[in-house]
C-alpha cells in the first residue's frame, strides 16, 4: 500500500474572511477531529494537497498528518473543490482510533470489464451504477478498493451489491443496515444502433418534391 504523509502547521486565523487570505496565499484552511480529542484547525500548503489528490489511494488511504512536527493517523473525510478552478477549497481529516470501526468510501474497481461474456461475445456495453461504495471496518482492514470481476457477466445480467464479497473485516455499510441486496452495481446491456435514413432514390426524369420554403420563395 501507498503512504502518503502530509505536512500541516496550525491555524489560528477563524472566519471566512481569513480563509479567502489564506487560499490567495496559496494555503487550504483544514480541520482534523475525532479520537476524542478537541477539533483543531490546520493549513497545508496548495500545491502539496493537489500532488496528494491525483492519486485515488489517497482518498481511501490512513494517511500520516504532522501538524507541527507531531504525527497522527487519519483519514480524509471530506474536501471542498472550486467550482471551476484546480484549487482545493477545505479538508477535513478524521483521526484514527485503532480500537474503533470506521465508516469510509472506497472505489470499486472492474475487472475483464472489456473481455467479459456480454461485451466480448455478445456485443454488448458495461453501464456503471456505482463507482464506489461505503464500507465498514477497523482501521487495520482498511482495504485500498473492492474488485468487482465481470468475466461472466452477459447481456441483459446486472451485477447486485449483495454479490460484493468484501474481504475479511470489512462489511457493506448499506447491508449492514437493512439495505436492499438487490441494489445494481453494474450491468450490461444491449449496445444501441442508430440508423440513418437514406434519401430516396428518384426514378429517371423525375424532379425532387419543393419543400414548403421553396415553395414560398417561388411565390414572391
């Protein structure tokens, strides 16, 4: 597995206002909270949370945060994007505490999604009706994602969340609670074909039909 270690200093400037500073200065206000201990503002510096972002693992991942040169695990839970521009607006990190599950989503990850029975042989299209999913578990059986295999899988068959075979220690929040196993997760379907009508062919000697603007042009 990846480890991404992250650098952060605290933050003692609160309120809109000095997070607008803050992002001119190419910095994004955080906070990490959790494990008991009080929430904490932080800054992590733009430039090193946009390297992090490009790989999936990091969202998925326990991560080492040092705030002022004192270490902890966490986990992202949540970051806020601009709308239109590559800027990370805010973060929050949830510490760890190894002694309790935690709640995260996690990517699915489609295997022989171009050789399966349905695409291969039958011509048919993958559709995806997730792209991850929330699992449960203790920090110690965090898993990087779930493989999802689609080698058998025909057209017109649905792959359904009660199918997923989670590893060890870890459980499908949604079926932990009652949720449906039917849910879709993927499935494949027929490809559709557009066809284009071809003009009709005119006999020899025969003029074409003035459409309804010809016919008023001809009029004036």
């Amino acid at each position: 597995m990846e480890q991404f270690e992250i650098s952060a200093s605290k933050r003692s400037d609160a309120g809109k206002g000095a997070s607008r500073r803050l992002r001119r200065a190419g910095v994004v206000p955080a906070i990490v909270y959790g494990a008991g201990d009080e929430p904490e503002p932080i800054q992590l510096d733009q430039n090193d949370v946009l390297r992090h972002i490009e790989h999936e693992a990091f969202y998925s991942h326990i991560l080492t945060l040092t705030v002022d040169n004192v270490a902890q695990k966490v986990v992202l839970k949540d970051m806020q994007r601009h709308a239109h521009k590559p800027i990370v607006m805010h973060m929050d990190f949830l510490r760890i505490d190894e002694a309790h599950e935690l709640n995260m989503r996690i990517p699915l990850h489609f295997l022989n999604e171009d050789t399966c029975i349905g695409v291969k042989q039958q011509g048919g299209v993958v559709s995806h009706l997730m792209s991850d999913i929330e699992i449960t578990c203790l920090p110690k059986d965090l898993p990087e994602y779930l493989e999802i295999d689609l080698a058998d899988l025909e057209v017109g068959s649905t792959f359904h969340i009660g199918e997923i075979e989670p590893p060890e220690g870890v459980q499908l929040t949604a079926l932990m609670h009652g949720g449906d196993p039917q849910l879709p997760v993927v499935a494949v379907q027929t490809a559709r074909i557009e066809v284009e009508e071809e003009p009709e062919q005119l006999e020899a000697g025969e003029a074409p039909e003035a459409s309804a603007e010809d016919a008023g042009e001809s009029e004036d």
